[in-house]
C-alpha cells in the first residue's frame, strides 16, 4: 500500500491564516519561531503574523544575543520590504544589553521598520540600571500609533512637532522627561484618552490644560521632585494619583465629570478631602488607603455608590451618601455616622487595640451602626481572638446584628487559637438569627463552613424573664434553632476545591442540636 503524501494529511496548515495566526497567539516566542521550520506554509504563517512580542527570556545566554538582535531587525525589516503590517511590537530586555555596543542601533532600526509597516502598538520594557535609552524622532511622528507603553527610555527635546494623531493610550514608567518636553508630547496627542505617569524623573510640574478627550488618569512618582498635579479635563472620568511626594500639591476639583478616584499614600488632609469631594458632584467610586494624615473624614454625595477605606488611622467618619452601595473598611474601631439607605456588600476589618471590655464595646457599637442597611456583612477581626465576645459583656449588651439575614466571617491566621465552637456561639451572639453563616480559615487548606439555619417562631420574648440574656428582648440561637444545614468545602490555596461535606441536624430528629453541632465544630482547631 502507497504511503500518503505528508501534505495529505496536514490539515492544519490548510486552515484559514487568520486562524493559524490565532494559534500562534498561545505559544511562546520560541515556540512561533520554531513553528516557521515545519513547512513553508508555516513559515509564511510567522511572517505575516501581526504581533512582535520578544522577551529578554530569549537573550539570557551571551552567546546568542547578537545573533537574536540581527535576527529580530531582519525580521522587522523583511516584513516592512514586503509591506505586512504590524499590530504590535514589544521588546522587553534587561540589563544584559548594556553591554552590547550595537543594541541601541539594532532597536531603533526595528522601531523605524515599526513605523514604516504602520504599528499600532509599541511597548518598550527596557530594565536597565545605568543608562537610558533614547528613542529615535520618527517614533513621535508614527501617525498610525493607537498605543504607546515606555519603561527605561529618555525623552530629549523633539527636533520636530509631535504628531502622534491616532494615539489613544501612552504609559510612561520610569522614563526620564522634564515638564515641557511632556507638555509638548501630549500637546501632540489630540485623541489620547488614557494616560499613565509612574515614577518619572525630571518632572516637577505636571500640568495637563483641557486635554480635550482625556478619560483615564494615572500619577505615581515616589521619591520624586513633583512639586504639582494639576489635570483639568472635562472628559476625565477615572483618576488614580499614588504615592506623590508629601510637599506636592494636588488640584483635580476642574474635573467635574470625575466618577472614579483612587488616592493612595498620600498626605492629604481631612480639608483637602472635603474641599475635592465637594467638587465633584457625580464622583461614584472613592478609594482611600494609606493617606495616615486623616482624621476625621466627612462624606455628602448624592451619587456614591462605592466607597472603599483602608488604613487610614481615622477616628471619625460620617458619610451623608443615601445610594452608597458598597462600603469597605479596614482599619481601627471609630466613630461612625450615616443616613445610607441600604448596602448589597459590606466589608469591615477591624483591628484591636487593646484587650479590655472598652474595645468590645467599640467594636459593638460600630456594627451595631450597620445593623439597619447590611443584611450581608462580611466580618473580620485582628487578631483573630478578639471577635469572641466575653461571657459578662454578652448578658449585659444587646446583639448589634439583630436584623442581619447573611453573616460571614475569615479568620486572619493560618492557624486556630482556639475551638471553633467558641468562634461559633460568639458570632450567633453577634447576630442572632442570621439565614446564613459562613467562617472561612486556612489551615494548609482553605476550610470554609457554610451554615443555613432556620428558626423556631417567635424569636423574641413573651413575657416571662429569659434565664440567658436578661437585657435583650431576643432569644439567643440556642433556644430558637430549628434546622441547621451544614456544607464543609475544603480549597487549595488557589481556589480548587479538594472536598465537600454536608450535614444537616434537625431539632425533631437529632434531639439537642446545638450539642451535635458543637461536636461538629468541636474536633477542628
């Protein structure tokens, strides 16, 4: 019997170039390459594939490096001889080649070949530590450029007028540039919508005047010498400003069409915050983590929705927002005042400062606060032992959650100080008669509890003086369970579930049902 012919039988390679492109997109640049050896089909399949991604992965070995880079020019350069056009080019080297003496011109004859076949996107990952590398003019006048990414390159004076007239999204990481050679780049980006700042050296003033189709703003430059941000877009919908310097001066109130902001490490003040927040009449989503110099924030806005807070040493927080959805807190046990409607998510993590009843009865207050508008609460305490109420304060004190319907809880150590039936009574004292129930803890595995618990009627007293909780009309869970439906997931460290058991207990059946619970929880520390 004849052989069949090779070709015969390749039905891969008769499939569609668009395709076989979209193949190529889930190897690595070794495995690409290497496909352009299996036939001449496949060769031309890497030729005309759109997307140039080369990792400094491929240039570890000395040896090689020079042959990689006249591999990667001649390849740019064929490709511009036979007019295929490039989607995306991206070089990503370490420090490696600072000790080739030709890199800086193999790099920008490829930039120019770039241009030339009308690239959309040009990222540069450059990791050196002792010189930076400056690009060639005719980067600046690629007028088919959409995206620019920067990181490891200097900015000199542009020779000639910037005329990047298609670009949407230029990120700029640890490139050298001063204020007026930035001013005239973005001058010369009319249609750029997403901008990203991050640790520039040379900038002292950043200042952006009506950039008119602006959207997402970002600034991050520790240890700078940025003395000032200013942005003033109409269109900027999104402002993330991180880490600045503590002297620098933050004026975004010309935003008014602001919706999202993050703040992060800053040293703002509680009138800067007020003054900002005042400003900006349909801000919908506030993050602040790390600005320590806050004290006592004061939040009116009749559009928030999200509102995020996190290690802020606060001590006072009143939040006039009716539509706030979402709200999360991380951070000391303070002073707390709202008129929020009703939370689909609430978050709080709290941190004792103390082991005396004064913090209990903190940390009751300010869920109590939440008891009205949070049917779902997510609870978590550090140190972990600190969310186990003591036995006196929990006959003298009524249960802050008395309206509470989902309560979950996620212990911060790896490991159990103490029996999670303890963790249990104290978080139904907490709040009494919660639908669901969850405790989640890593013990090697992730171990999540999740309890669906329905009642005996009535939950409250009639008449008579309850023997277990005097100064509260409730009844506490253990005189009003009915049924309790009990799921034990146990999760690898990234999610994968390894096991799942399920009890159920039953009031009529099982007889004393808190005791066959607790011997449940009782045996896992």
């Amino acid at each position: 019997m004849k052989r069949r012919r090779i070709d015969e039988v390749d039905r891969i390679s008769a499939l569609p170039e668009s395709l076989l492109h979209h193949i190529l997109s889930f190897l690595s640049l070794e495995d690409r390459i290497r496909t352009s050896m299996l036939s001449k089909r496949w060769k031309q399949v890497w030729h005309t594939y759109p997307n140039l991604e080369f990792s400094y992965t491929i240039f570890n070995d000395v040896n090689c490096r020079r042959l990689m880079l006249k591999y990667l020019e001649r390849t740019m350069r064929k490709r511009h001889i036979d007019m295929i056009s490039t989607l995306k080019f991206a070089l990503r080297v370490d420090m490696g080649f600072l000790y080739h003496p030709k890199f800086e011109t193999y790099i920008s004859r490829c930039l120019c070949y770039a241009v030339a076949s009308n690239v959309k996107e040009i990222k540069l990952e450059l990791l050196f530590y002792l010189k930076l590398y400056t690009l060639p003019p005719v980067v600046f006048s690629a007028k088919s450029l959409v995206a620019l990414e920067l990181q490891g390159c200097k900015l000199e004076c542009f020779r000639s007028d910037v005329e990047l007239s298609s670009l949407r999204k230029m990120s700029l990481s640890r490139v050298d540039v001063n204020d007026q050679v930035l001013e005239n780049l973005i001058a010369g980006c009319p249609l750029i919508e997403h901008l990203n700042i991050n640790a520039c050296d040379g900038l002292k003033n950043l200042e952006l005047s009506s950039p008119g189709k602006l959207q997402i703003f970002k600034v991050y430059n520790e240890g700078s010498e940025l003395g000032r941000v200013y942005i003033n877009g109409v269109n900027v919908h999104t402002a993330d400003i991180l880490m600045l310097p503590e002297s620098c001066e933050i004026n975004i109130t010309s935003c008014k069409n602001l919706k999202c902001l993050n703040l992060f490490t800053l040293s703002i003040t509680d009138e800067w915050l007020r003054n900002v927040l005042s400003e900006l009449p349909r801000l919908e989503y506030l993050d602040i983590t790390r600005c320590t110099k806050l004290r006592s924030i004061n939040i009116s806005s009749q559009c928030l929705k999200n509102l995020v807070i996190w290690i802020c040493r606060l001590a006072k927080l009143k939040i006039d927002t009716p539509n706030l959805c979402i709200f999360k807190y991380k951070g000391n046990t303070i002073s707390f005042a709202s008129n929020v409607l009703a939370l689909s998510e609430t978050l709080l993590q709290l941190y004792c400062g103390d082991d005396d009843s004064g913090w209990f009865m903190k940390m009751i207050e300010l869920i109590a606060k939440f008891s009205q508008f949070a049917q779902d609460l997510d609870l978590q305490v550090n140190p972990d032992e600190a969310v186990i109420i003591p036995g006196e304060l929990r006959k003298t004190l009524q249960p802050p959650l008395t309206s509470g319907k989902h309560l979950k809880h996620k212990l911060c150590h790896s490991y159990l100080r103490f029996p999670l039936r303890e963790l249990l009574d104290s978080l139904l004292w907490i709040s009494p008669h919660p639908e669901t129930l969850s405790i989640a803890y890593q013990y090697s595995c992730w171990n999540k509890f999740t309890l669906k618990l329905s009642y005996k009627a009535p939950l409250v007293y009639e008449g008579g003086i309850p023997r277990c909780c005097k100064s509260h009309p409730l009844l506490c869970w253990k005189r009003c369970i009915k049924k309790v439906e009990m799921e034990h997931t146990v999760m690898t460290l990234h999610g994968q579930i390894i096991d799942v058991k399920s009890y159920s207990i039953d009031s009529v059946k099982d007889g004393n049902m808190v005791e066959k619970l607790f011997r449940i929880f009782g045996h896992r520390r």
